[in-house]
C-alpha cells in the first residue's frame, strides 16, 4: 500500500482517505458491523471469513454480496483487513496468518480488542503490514441498528505515531471518536470500560429479577427512568451523585435489605456487599458519609460475613 493510499484527515473534503478494498476475519456482532460503516464512507468490503450459522446470517444481512471465504483469501483481497475475532483467539489468529504468508505489504491491519495495542500485531508488522488497534467502546447486537449507534462512539485508539492520523480518520469515518490510548495502557483502560458495561448489564437484570420477586408487573418500565437519571447524573457529576442508604450511612435499610436478599436471592447477596462497601468508601473519601455513620455500615456489612461464614 502506498502512501497515498492511507487514510489522512477526513475533515478536508480536498484530502479524503483513499478508498481502500476491506476484508473482515471473523463475522461476529462488531466486524460486519464495521464493514458496513466503512463501507457508508466509500471503502469497498470484497470478502469475509466466519463459520457459524450466525457468523453467515449476519454477513449476508450487513455485507450482502460480499464473498465468504478463508481469513487467508480475506487478506489475499483486501486492502484494509478487520480481525475482529475474541481477545483470546488474536495472537493465535495472527502469529498464522503472518506464518503462512497470508500478510503482504503495506496492508492496513486492524483488530478491535480493547485488551491489545499493536504489540499483538508484531508477526505481521515483521511481514510488512501496517498494524492499527481500533476499539469501539460500545456494546454490539451485530445488526444495521450498530450502525447508527457508532455516531458518537469513542474508539480507543493505538497505533504507530507514523500512522496515527490514518487511525483516527477511519475512526472519523465510521462515525466514531477517537481517544488516543498508550500501549501499556491498554489493560487498564479495558478494565475500565468492562467494570463499567458488563457489570452494569448484571446488575441491571438482577435488579429486574429481583423486582418482580417483589410483584412488579413491569420492572423494566419501572427501573427505566430511575436508572437513565442515575447514569445521567454519574456520568455529570460522578461520587457527587451517589445517593441512597449506602451513602446516608442507613445501616438499618440496609441490614433489611441484606436479610431480604439472603431468604428470597442469596445469589444475589455477595454482590450486594461488595457493591455496598465500595459504594461506602467512596462517599466517605468524598465527604457524603459521616464517620460515625460509615461505622455503624460497615459494621452491619462486617456482621452479614461472619454470618455467612457460621452457616457454611
């Protein structure tokens, strides 16, 4: 690939990026996804590799007429490759390709894991491929609704300094954001983003569960609006926004609620202490938990453990 062909600043209608031919290794819920953001700024996706019922659903449905074929036909086609396959399968997939002789020169390739930087991509940078580390902070359901939600969405970025701007139009391109992440900084920074996503889900539909244990006919209707202002107002004003018995320092509602918790949901009650003491750290580190108070809390929490470990 030569100079002209890598993406620049999009931002400058005389210097577009080169549309650029695109391939995706593994049609899960993002790459597809992608291709066909990619594919709304002009690039042209020419062939995609995935062997599940779904993984081909999905492509014909997003990339209809796209070919599927092996990861290694995938890169022999495109210009820009996407390996979008689980964090776990990356090194694997690309120590392969590189060993086979399926990376050619000068071809852009990017994976979409927010554990790895570029480092992971070092097989193929030694065969002469450009290496770029696109993540999408958004959750995917794998349909054109994705599409839509990538307007907006913050891409944690990592690549070569040389390639950086390259990285950052095609962010710009699918919609997305860019925020510039460095290599070592990456595990953190995904630890980050999981503590927040995945444990909210979690918590979320236990939370529906456990309302209608409690004979709510529509919990989702009910946590809705309650749930939205809580994000909203985190999201604005962060530990300023913890409100509740935790952070009143009502030890009494919330022995209530741990005795609750442990005849109808005992699963549920682990979760609830560890929620509970981190929530109570952090309002007493900001000045919105008396002392006093965080005592009598954290000794009901400390009570529930040694209640525990006697019944075990």
């Amino acid at each position: 690939m030569n100079a002209s062909a890598v993406p620049t600043d999009p931002r400058d209608p005389r210097d577009r990026p080169a549309r650029l031919t695109v391939g995706v290794v593994g049609s899960g819920r993002v790459g597809p996804v992608l291709a066909a953001a990619l594919q709304l700024a002009g690039h042209r996706p020419v062939a995609a590799s995935g062997v599940s019922d779904a993984s081909v659903r999905r492509a014909a449905v997003l990339l209809p007429d796209v070919p599927l074929v092996t990861p290694a036909d995938v890169l022999a086609r495109a210009e820009l490759v996407l390996l979008t396959v689980p964090d776990d399968a990356l090194p694997g997939l690309v120590e392969g390709l590189a060993e086979t002789g399926a990376v050619r020169p000068g071809q852009l390739l990017v994976h979409t894991s927010g554990r790895y930087g570029t480092k992971v991509l070092a097989p193929a940078l030694h065969a002469g491929a450009l290496p770029l580390a696109l993540h999408p902070a958004m959750t995917f359901t794998g349909t054109s609704v994705d599409v839509q939600r990538l307007a907006g969405c913050s891409f944690g970025v990592t690549a070569p300094e040389e390639l950086r701007l390259a990285a950052e139009a095609l962010v710009i391109e699918m919609g997305g954001e860019p925020e510039w992440i460095e290599e070592d900084a990456r595990p953190l920074y995904h630890a980050a983003l999981a503590l927040g996503a995945n444990h909210l889900v979690t918590l979320v539909a236990q939370s529906m569960e456990l309302l209608g244990k409690a004979g709510v006919a529509a919990p989702d209707r009910m946590l809705g609006p309650l749930l939205g202002a809580a994000l909203d107002n985190a999201l604005r004003s962060g530990d300023a926004a913890l409100t509740g018995p935790v952070a009143r320092g009502d030890a009494g509602t919330v022995a209530a609620h741990v005795a609750e918790l442990r005849e109808h949901a005992p699963a549920a009650v682990p979760g609830y202490l560890a929620m509970a003491r981190t929530t109570a750290d952090r309002a007493l580190a900001h000045g919105l938990l008396k002392p006093a108070l965080a005592e009598d809390l954290l000794g009901v929490l400390a009570d529930d453990d040694h209640h525990r470990g006697s019944d075990q």
